[in-house]
C-alpha cells in the first residue's frame, strides 16, 4: 500500500497529464443528467450507457493499468474491476437490464436530487479542504466519483434486472472508504460515496427478501 504523499503524487501526476479533460467530461456528465431530466429517456439511456461504459475503461486502463506509480498487484486488480465495470454498462445497451430514469416520486425522486447534488461537491471538497486542484478528485476520470454518480442512476433505475453490474460498484463503494480512502489518504469526500452505497446495500437486501418472501408463498 502506497504512502499518503506516493498516493497523493499519483492523483497529482494524472490529473496534470489528462487536464483539462477532467473539467470537459464533468461538465458532459453535468448536462447529461439534466437531458435525462427532460430529453428522450431511451436516447439518454443509450448515452448514458455508452459514456459511462467508455469513461469505466478509460479508468481501468489509463488510471490504473497505465499508472506508473501503483504496485502492479494493485494496478491490475482494480483496473481489471473497471474495465469489467465498463464492459457490462456497454453490453446493456443489448441487454437493457437497466433502465435510468429521473423519478417522478417517492424517496427515489429524493434520492436522485439529494446523491446527485452531494455527488456534484466531489471536485471541490478538497479546495475547501486546502488542498489545490491537482488533487481534485473530478467524475468521469477518477474512480470514487464516478462509482458514486453510477450508483444513484442504478438505485433510481426504473428497471433493474442484473445484479453483477451493481455488486461490482457496491464492491468499490462501501470497503475502501473506511478502510483504504479516508483514514489513510484523508479523501474525506469518499464519504459521499460511501453513504450512496449502503443506500445501494440497503436496496439490494431489500430485493433479495422481498424476492424470497414471494418464492415462499408461490411455493
């Protein structure tokens, strides 16, 4: 496991090397939720799918495969998760498992205005936290965020039928923050990603007795 200032290099080091590309797909991210909000709900499916599917590769093989300064262990692990991550968003534009929408009511509706307006604070905690913005931890290009805003799509998607896609994320989301993320390295804005996945946990348990509740009395 890295050091806390080897780590923070490695953030610094990337987000010197891909900027301002950071900023360009926030602020893509940014207005592709508001046209699911308004626009098409099958055209923002499609490129929601596709943009996020693009963005899990790009993490897994530039962020970590390519990084020069994690352990190779670690480098192919993790990137090995994104990659995977990115290989089933794009796969469901055929399986269409998912379905995202912008709730019209209920907590679900909460949920989305709440996470995403939280999941947006990601880039600038740490200048509130003194740090500069190299060490500004941006959706699209880095991990945490971007586990974060794929999360709350699928807790509020209007249909959800696999399960792999949602484990994996929920596999990043609730260990390494309390374990990894925030005691070691301080990123204290992985909180926010750690409450949106026990959300997750807690629908997913829900799922799993309501489903058996239902087996049992069919039975």
């Amino acid at each position: 496991m890295l050091a806390k200032n080897e780590w923070w290099l490695v953030i610094t080091s990337y987000n010197e090397r891909i900027f301002p590309l950071q900023w360009i797909i926030l602020i893509f991210l940014i207005l592709l939720t508001l046209y699911l909000l308004v626009g098409d709900k099958r055209i923002a499916n499609r490129t929601i799918k596709v943009t996020l599917g693009t963005i899990n590769l790009f993490i897994g093989i530039v962020f970590f495969m390519m990084s020069q300064g994690f352990p190779l262990k670690l480098r192919m692990s993790q990137g090995l998760l994104f990659v995977g991550i990115g290989v089933l968003l794009i796969w469901d534009l055929y399986k269409n498992s998912y379905e995202f929408q912008f709730p019209k009511e209920g907590w679900k509706r909460s949920f989305f205005i709440i996470g995403m307006l939280l999941m947006m604070l990601y880039p600038f905690a740490g200048l509130l936290q003194g740090k500069n913005m190299n060490h500004s931890i941006v959706q699209g290009t880095l991990p945490c965020p971007t586990t974060a805003y794929t999360l709350i799509l699928i807790i509020t998607a209007s249909k959800r039928k696999g399960r792999l896609l949602y484990g994996c994320l929920l596999f990043w989301a609730i260990p390494f923050p309390v374990l990894v993320q925030i005691p070691k390295y301080g990123v204290y804005e992985d909180g926010i990603m750690f409450a949106i996945g026990l959300v997750g946990l807690g629908v997913l348990i829900y799922e799993f007795v309501k489903e058996s509740r239902e087996e049992i009395k069919n039975d």
